[in-house]
C-alpha cells in the first residue's frame, strides 16, 4: 500500500508530517483530533495549499503540504 507523507502546518511554527494511505480525503484529517491536538489547531479550520481551499473530499495523496487556517466566521 503506498503512503503519501503530508506535512501539516498550522499557525507560524506548528507543523506535523504524518503518512496517509491512498483514499484519505481532506475531510478525515480535519476531522483527527491527534493531528489538531499536535498542531495546537481549534476544531473550526480549513484546509487551504497553494492558496486554494481544500474540499473535505479531496483526495490528501494529491498534495505535500496542507495548512490549516481559521474558518471565517459567517454572518448570517
């Protein structure tokens, strides 16, 4: 089974490199509490690279390094 390493940053100094398997959406690192609790990251964030926000389906296999960013609050 290949594995796809992913460094994961949030914030200026935190960052965390995890291995995933292939299938592995953007979705379920978001929602892996060890890697925010690594990361120091609060639940409401996004996954942005290269300045494109991520959808939680994307495939993680397809990228190197992903950030985590605060969610906009939206105003209703």
């Amino acid at each position: 089974m290949n594995m796809t390493n992913v460094t994961i940053r949030y914030g200026l100094t935190n960052s965390v490199t995890r291995g995933f398997e292939q299938g592995v959406t953007v979705g379920d690192i978001l929602a892996d509490r060890s890697i925010r609790m690594a990361l120091s990251a609060p639940e409401a964030v996004v996954a942005v690279s290269n300045g494109d926000t991520l959808s939680p389906d994307t495939l993680v296999e397809n990228y190197d390094s992903i950030t985590f960013e605060p969610q906009a609050s939206s105003k209703a």
